[in-house]
C-alpha cells in the first residue's frame, strides 16, 4: 500500500497527523484526490466534507471550514480555519448559524462583510449536510 504523511490542522487543534493512501478535499473547482507521490502544489479549499483513509484502511470523514492544501514531497499539510467530526455536530446550533448568515445577507452590508456572511452560510450548509448522513434532522 502506497501511502503519503498528512496532516489535517485547524486553527484550534491538529484533527489529524498520520500515514494515509487517499485524501478528498472540496477545492475550488470541484473535489480533489490526493494519492502517495502526488504531484507539489498547492490548492484553496472551500468549506465542505474532506475524507481520507487512515492508517488502518478505514475512511474517515470531517467538515471543514475554507483554506488550503499543500502537497510537497510525499507530505500533504491540510489547513483549515475549522475541522471536526460530523457526528460532534450541533444542529441545532448549526441550523441558527445558518439562519443568522441568511439573514445577514439580506442586508446591506460592506463587500467585506458580505463575503464573510457568504463564508459562514458556506459553512453552517456544509454543517447540517454532514451531520443528517450521521444524524435524523
């Protein structure tokens, strides 16, 4: 088996740090599979559902907030704002967030904060959409 160091960071804590032979990552412009001696770059990645194969074979999943990729020598580093198992997910809690953020950008608002209300609506979507594969919503 093929594998490649990864490392999943958020700004609170280090949500992973391990050998695995896959990793799927929300980029930009759709999904992007990463395999052992992937090419180097660097990719954004915007809030959504990443996914791996740990060292023991198993997937695992995690809702993640927007950053960034960096694959350099058989190492890939995931950095993210925000991380977490789908199954520690508040709905009800993320449902609010969700209609905070709608409400925010009804009003008017700076570019700025328009962005950020879009970011956090991105997020809290990408929340629930995680947490009703594990939970009943």
């Amino acid at each position: 088996m093929n594998t490649f160091d990864l490392k999943v960071i958020a700004c609170d804590k280090v949500f992973y740090e391990g050998p695995s032979s896959v990793l799927v990552v929300p980029a930009l412009d759709g999904e992007l599979a990463v395999l052992a001696n992937h090419e180097n770059m660097v990719v954004a990645v915007k809030a959504g559902e990443l996914r791996f194969k740990d060292e023991k074979e198993q997937w695992r999943e995690a809702v993640n907030g927007i950053g960034f990729v960096q694959i350099m020598a058989n190492k890939v580093t995931v950095l993210v704002d925000t991380v977490e198992r789908p199954e520690d997910i508040d709905i009800a809690r993320a449902k609010a967030a969700e209609e905070r953020a709608k409400e925010r950008l009804r009003q008017k608002q700076s570019l700025q904060e328009y962005h950020r209300s879009q970011a956090s609506l991105a997020r809290a979507m990408a929340r629930l959409r995680a947490a009703s594969k594990y939970k009943k919503i």
